[in-house]
C-alpha cells in the first residue's frame, strides 16, 4: 500500500463497524479481544478488528461515503477518478431488492470525483462534488426515490463483491450546480437538510439551497475550501482548511472566519467530534499526533472579539518511552474517525495499516466544596464525588478538614483558654494556648504589668529608653557560683532586674524553679528540664535529673542519658582541660537539642552565647529566657528585635511572646495564616486575646468575615453563633441606636420623647414620676397625635420617656440602657393594625378583642387581631 493514501471511517449506524480504504475497500467488525477469532487485528488493550468483508474490483476509488440511515447492511457511495459514483455492496443485502446495490450515478462528462456525501436526514439524496469542466456543472444531486428497479431476478453475487448494475439505466441529477467551477468539498446541514456548504474554485464557500436553485443563499471569499465539516452539534458552525491554514466560521455571520488556527504542516482533515460540544479534530500531514482545539462559543455580531480555544495534541498508538521521548511504532498518521455514538472515541489509521481504537480523556474539571466534597468530570453526562465519609479523607492531610474538625468539637471556645490547645493538632498552637492562659493568668494577678492587653510580650515587659540603658528598675550584675560543685573557681555572670523577672514568668520560669524542673521530670521532659538545671547553675541537680530518666523505663535511649550522665559529671571550668575539648567535638553528635545547648553552655568562651541563642530546636520561650539571664542590657534588646523580626517573617507563632497581643503581633499572625491556610486560629486568637482597639484594624476584621463565611459555607450555624458570641464579648463597640420609630402623620417625623429628648431641650427636661407627661401633638408641626379608637383620647403617652431620680440634672443625657423607670408602661403603649392602620393606646385593644373579632372603628370590618401571628399560634388547638 505504499503510496496510497489509505482511510478510515465509523458507520454511522452501525457502533461496531468501519471501514478502510485505499486500493481496497475493507469492511471490519470491533469486538472484544477475548471474543474475537484469532485472525482478528488488535487495535486496543481491550478491542480488535475482524475483517468482515473486502472489495477490489472497484479501482481509482477517490472518495467514500457510508448510507446513515438505519439498516443491518452496509451501503457504500464510492466516488472515482472517472466521475462515477457507484453504490456498493459487500455480498447480498437489503439494497438488492431496491435496486441499489451496483447502482452507478454518471455525471455526462467524465473527471474526476473530489467528495460524495449522503444527506443525513432524506435517505434518497447523495450529492457529488466534481472537477471542473467548461460546459458541465460541477456539483450534482441525485434523487434515488427515481432510480427504477431492476428487471428480472437478481444477479448472483461474490463474497467479496456485488453484482453488476449493466442492466440499469442511467439516474440523471436532479440538481445540477457550479457551472464551469471545480467542487473541492461539500458537507450537508443536519438541521436544513435541503442546505449544502461547497467549497468551489479554490475562492469562495458557498451555501445551496436546493428549493431555489438560481443562486447561492449565502457566499464568503475564500481559499479555505478544503475538507468542509459542519459541527454535528451546530449546523451553523463549521471548519475548512488550505495549506497549514484552518478556519472555523459561523454561517450567521458569513464575512469572516470567527477563528483562525495556524499548523506547522499542511492540514490532510478536520472532524468534528459528533458527541462533544465545539471540539475540532485535526490531522497535519506526515504527522503522528491529532491535534484537538476544544473551541470556547463567542457572541454573534461581535467581529471583534475571536472565541478563546484550548488546544492539546493527542498520541494514539503511542506504546512506550524511546530516550525520553513518546515514540509510536504505527508512523504517521493519514486519516481518523469520530465515533458517531461513544463519547471522545476515534479510530485512525498509519500510513502502513496500522489501525488504533483510541479514546480521548477529558480534562478534568476538580472542584472542592466547602463542605469537603471533591468533584470533577467523567465524560460528558457524568460527575463523579468523593464526600467527606470517604475513606479517602483519612489520608488527606487538609487545613480545610482539620479547621472543621476543630469547630466541631468547640475549639477556641473553651473559657479555660489552655483547655483550647489541647484540641489542636500542632504543637506551635498548643504552645500558644497554654501562653495566653499563663499571660493573661500573670496580668490578672499583677506579677507582670498590662498595659491596654492581658496578654503582654516580652518586648513591653523590657523596653528600651535608649542606646545603653532599658526602661524601668536598674538592671544588676551578678556573678553567680556553681551552687552545688564546690570545686568550680570560675562563676557565671548573671543580669537581674523586676523585669527581666517578669519576663522569665512569662517564659515559663516560675519563680518555684525547683516545682517547675519537677514539673518538667513528671511530663517526661528530662533533657529539658536538665538543661534548665544548668542554666540556673545547679549541676549537681541536673546530673540527678539525667540520671533519672535514663533509669525511667519509658525514656527512649537511656543509654545516652547514662553517656551525658558521665560526661556531666566530669565538668571542669578549666579552659584548657580535656573534658573541654572532648565535649566541643562530641556535642554535634548529640540528637536532643537541649543536651547540646547544655554543653554549649557548659564549654561557651563568650558572654553572647550564640551556640545556645540559635538553636532553633529548643523552644522559643527558653532561648529568651536564658537571654534574659544572661545577656546584657545592650544584647538582650538586640537579641529580642532580631528574633521578633526573624520569627515574624517565619509566621512562627512563638513570636507571640515577644510582642503579646499588641499590634506587632498582626503581621505575625498574617504571616501564618499566609504559611498555613489556619484562618480558624487566627481569628480566635484575636476573638479571645485581642484587645478591642486590635479588633477594630482592618486586617483582623478580614480574618473574622472569613471564618464567619467559611462557618457558613459549612452551615455551622451554631459554631458560628458561638463564634459571635465570643467575640461580642471582647467588642466593646457602641449599642445601636434605636432604629424603630412612631411618625407623625402630617410630617413624617418622629414623635418618640426619648429621640426628641437626644436633640431638643423641651424633651430633654423629663419631669420626675411625680408629674404626668403627656405629649397629644406632635413635637415638630404640633398636629394632634391619633386618637385611640376606644376611648377616643390623643394617644399622648410618653412611651419611650424615662424618669429622672431626684437630685439629678435634668438636661443630663438619658441612658436607655439604664436602670431608670420607664414613664409610660406597656398599657399606654401606641398599637395600631399593619392592615386598616386603625389602633389606639394598648391595654384598650387587648381588651376590645378579648371580646370582639372585628376593628372597633364603625364600617370597618378588619379582623385586626386574626392577622397577629402571634394571636395565631395561641389558637392553635392542642393535638
């Protein structure tokens, strides 16, 4: 089959049959591999080709085209060289009988045939597109409803082939067009099944209308007149292509292509995808991959604007990796297939024969709830999910999921706030919890000073007044001795002060030091509780300590802890001793980071400590503790600002302790929920710790909206009522003000005392409870005020007015709020009907329809109180 270009196409009716051709016609049947005969070819993992039937005993075959209307046989029009298109067989069918099969359609000059197609919608119409000739028309149209039978019997038929047609007349065209013009292509119009597009004379694409044969409806200019396909899914969309040129138009507005779509090669066929909407196939010459161009719809009428695409190249028969590379061992490519039924399913076909039944994967469309449900695409009609009860979600290490665990177990919420770290998952946030409980515990006792917050850092405990100097008490020097190894002559030099005190208690360090290395052994922290030992220069202590948890049966290497026992042991203050040096070059082999910065302690040459400082496995609240002990007024305020800074870069929220709840911990947290995706943590730690001046800064605003939505999305409902409630108690923003008012009829303003008495001095001067107040016109335009429908009096009570305790201003600004009498009680009350606006004072109207359905006003007949929703749920009888 070299040289010959060789194609493939689905029947249109038929889901398991194609067929090729080149030099022959091969008619194939799609089974599955396990079904089918031995002979059969494999085209997939899963399917192969029988060969059904062949023909070739039709030579100079141009074009081919299957019969698309259902029935159990195979109808071919072949289109060939000299003009003719027969109908063909394979073998005896039900076309025998009409007198179809080897039926021949005969133009009355002879050229070549470019492109046949059978009308998808009448059965009996077959169209032809032809080269040009100068006295004849190029596009012919056969009507088979007059095609004559054939006389006699049936003519025997070979296996491979049908009979001759010798014995039929000629069918002459019904409809003959493009006179002296060559018919490159031409494609029918599902939806308009008397409407043909043809590309004619290389120049223009012209649309035919088979009931006004004089001229063409519609016309564009173009060279584009190639391999027209209409979109199965819109007959007014369709694409034709020159060279290494595709253009996509819109017969609605036939001006201009709406897409343009350049190819590195020349362009051998286009397809649409009969069962995806606006995806266009393609096939570049000598290629071996289809390109796809998934086409986004566009506005008719905006000239302007092209349709966006997506565009991907697929791979069939792709069979492994070659040097890095996707390599195919079926060539290149000459011609594909859409199924007409099976979702993205194609067939193609190499230049040696080789066949691929191919399926092209969506693009997966992922999108995730908020009530943690995971869904996307699977083909064109289904979704496939994953919910939240899913297996699946126990490996799925999601913020999202773990945010929602926590709000349903009331994280946040707990008064107690340590309580809050013990529901959390990560160790920085329990740590965080525990502070603000020890903090804000310290600011309610007065140990450490809390200026505007319960919760101050370290940083407003120690402050800076200037180079040399910090703020507050004088800051001593000490040199303190090894309390408990007489044989040291060398003491360490420690700085005390109130606030370097205070601040150690913020660190942890309560003042107990013993209680709290107690503490620490009873929690299994041995390592750190030695270290601590140490740093208060009790080594004998910690010797002890070590000891004991190597002896613990639940230490998990107390083999080593026996090792540091002994190497601790042996402590000298002797610089140049051996213990010294031993410990240096040993000390970077030790895993627990607190025996390292025991011993950097232990064998430090400097007062800045910088092996101790910069240890980022210890916590951050014992490297500021021992900075506070032992580093001078200069470098403890230096060290603290450099640390603040880094910490906050790093949203490390045991920077927390530096700056408190105070505005320099915003960016920290902001740096953390950046890092994290935590808006839960965030939020309530402004809720709980914040005070309310931080409250009101936008950024923290922001985080509260976003948990609230977040609550929800969820439909969290109490979570976030919850929420809100913990937060209103830290808001101390102003009450509303009073929103419902009474207006005046003739003015339209309010006639409330208690407004009047906020702007006006007449009703600011409220007499005591001895005086009756009473006001029947409106303070404004002095109208008189409703009567009540009852007792016919102005409805003039002072509702809403407050008395004024003797002694008191009588201009003062009345508090609602307050514990002050109202004036005017609930009976005095103004009460009027929504519906008739009839009412009067309200201890009357309660009365009235205690005893009556119907308004009290003549001729109305409102059944004011029937309409109270209230007055409807009391009438419900029980069940």
């Amino acid at each position: 089959m070299s040289g010959v270009r060789l194609e493939v196409q689905w029947s249109p009716v038929h889901p398991d049959k194609f067929i090729t051709w080149g030099t022959d016609i091969n008619l194939y049947e799609v089974k599955l591999t396990k079904d089918a005969p031995a002979s059969s070819i494999k085209i997939s993992d899963t399917t192969s080709a029988h060969l059904l039937a062949s023909n070739s005993n039709l030579p100079y075959v141009k074009c081919v085209d299957i019969y698309p209307h259902n029935e159990s046989d195979v109808l071919l029009a072949i289109g060939q060289i000299n003009g003719k298109v027969v109908l063909n067989t394979f073998g005896q069918t039900v076309f025998d009988c009409l007198g179809l099969a080897g039926k021949e359609l005969v133009p009355r000059h002879a050229r070549q045939c470019n492109t046949v197609a059978w009308n998808p919608t009448d059965p009996n119409l077959i169209a032809a597109g032809l080269e040009k000739h100068r006295t004849d028309h190029s596009v012919l149209l056969w009507n088979l409803q007059r095609c004559p039978l054939s006389n006699g019997h049936s003519t025997h038929h070979h296996a491979s082939s049908s009979s001759s047609s010798s014995s039929m007349e000629p069918l002459r065209p019904s409809v003959e067009l493009g006179l002296s013009e060559t018919a490159h292509s031409l494609a029918w119009l599902r939806g308009q099944p008397k409407c043909l597009m043809v590309g004619l004379n290389g120049k223009h694409l012209k649309l035919f209308d088979f009931r006004d044969t004089g001229r063409a409806v519609s016309s564009t200019p173009t060279k584009a007149v190639y391999g027209l396909a209409v979109d199965p899914q819109a007959d007014h969309r369709l694409a034709s292509f020159v060279d290494n040129q595709i253009y996509v138009w819109d017969t609605r507005n036939f001006e201009k292509p709406v897409l343009f779509l350049s190819q590195n090669k020349p362009v051998s066929k286009v397809s649409w995808c009969p069962t995806r909407n606006n995806l266009l196939g393609t096939l570049q010459r000598d290629s071996t991959c289809i390109g796809l161009y998934d086409i986004q719809p566009t506005m008719v009428g905006n000239d302007e604007v092209e349709p966006s695409f997506l565009e991907r190249a697929v791979l069939p028969g792709v069979t492994g990796v070659a040097g890095g590379a996707q390599t195919s061992t079926s060539g290149a490519i000459t011609s594909f297939s859409w199924h007409p039924s099976h979702e993205n399913r194609l067939l193609n076909i190499s230049l040696s024969g080789n066949l691929t039944d191919y399926t092209v994967f969506e693009r997966i469309t992922l999108n995730w709830s908020p009530s943690s449900h995971i869904v996307w695409t699977h083909g064109w009609r289904t979704l496939k999910t994953v919910c939240d009860k899913d297996p699946i979600y126990s490996d799925i290490d999601s913020e999202a999921i773990l945010i929602k665990k926590r709000a349903l177990s009331g994280y946040g919420l707990r008064s107690n706030l340590s309580e809050n770290g013990e529901l959390a998952e990560s160790k920085d946030l329990k740590r965080l919890w525990r502070w603000l409980y020890l903090s804000s515990n310290l600011s309610d006792e007065g140990l450490v000073p809390s200026n505007n917050t319960r919760h101050p850092g370290v940083r407003s405990v120690i402050k800076r007044s200037d180079g040399n100097q910090m703020s507050g008490t004088e800051t001593s020097t000490m040199h303190g001795p090894w309390s408990d190894m007489s044989t040291c002559q060398i003491a360490a030099r420690v700085y005390r002060s109130d606030e370097r005190e205070q601040a150690l208690q913020l660190c942890g360090w309560h003042l107990d030091r013993d209680g709290f290395l107690e503490q620490l052994e009873s929690s299994g922290h041995y390592s750190r509780a030695a270290a601590i030992a140490v740093f208060n220069l009790k080594l004998r202590q910690a010797v002890e300590i070590i000891r004991r948890g190597a002896n613990n049966p639940h230490t998990s290497s107390p083999a080593n802890l026996n090792i540091v026992a002994v190497a601790l042991s042996g402590f000298s203050d002797d610089k140049t001793s051996m213990w010294r040096q031993q410990c240096i070059s040993a000390k970077q082999y030790l895993t627990d980071p607190y025996l390292r910065v025991m011993f950097s302690f232990l064998t430090s040459e400097s007062d800045t400590y910088e092996e101790v400082l910069e240890e980022k496995d210890v916590a951050v609240e014992d490297r500021v503790a021992f900075a506070c002990c032992f580093l001078s007024d200069l470098n403890l305020s230096e060290y603290l600002r450099n640390l603040t800074a880094k910490l906050t870069e790093e949203g490390d929220l045991g920077g927390i302790l530096l700056t408190g709840a105070t505005m320099e911990s915003i960016a920290l947290l902001q740096q953390y929920l950046d890092r994290t995706g935590d808006i839960q943590s965030v939020s309530f730690i402004a809720a709980r710790a914040f005070p309310p001046s931080l409250l009101k800064e936008d950024i923290v605003q922001e985080w509260i909206s976003n948990y609230r939505n977040l609550l929800d999305s969820w439909k969290l409902w109490t979570q976030r009522a919850h929420f809100d409630i913990a937060l209103s108690g830290r808001n101390e923003s102003e009450k509303p003000p009073q929103q419902v008012f009474v207006s005046c009829n003739f003015c339209s303003k309010s006639v409330s005392a208690f407004m009047q008495g906020r702007g006006r001095g007449l009703f600011a001067r409220v007499p005591n409870k001895s005086k009756v107040c009473k006001i029947t016109s409106c303070p404004n335009c002095r109208k008189p005020l409703p009567r009540c429908s009852i007792c016919l009096l102005n409805m003039g009570s002072a509702s809403g007015a407050y008395s004024v305790k003797a002694g008191s201003t009588m201009n003062r600004t009345i508090d609602p709020g307050s514990n002050s009498d109202k004036l005017a009680e609930f009976a005095s009350w103004f009460t009027w009907c929504q519906s008739c606006r009839h009412g009067g004072h309200a201890s009357h109207i309660m009365h009235w329809f205690s005893d009556h359905l119907e308004c009290p006003v003549t001729a109305c007949n409102c059944r004011c109180m029937s309409l109270d929703f209230a007055a409807k749920v009391i009438s419900v009888p029980a069940l």
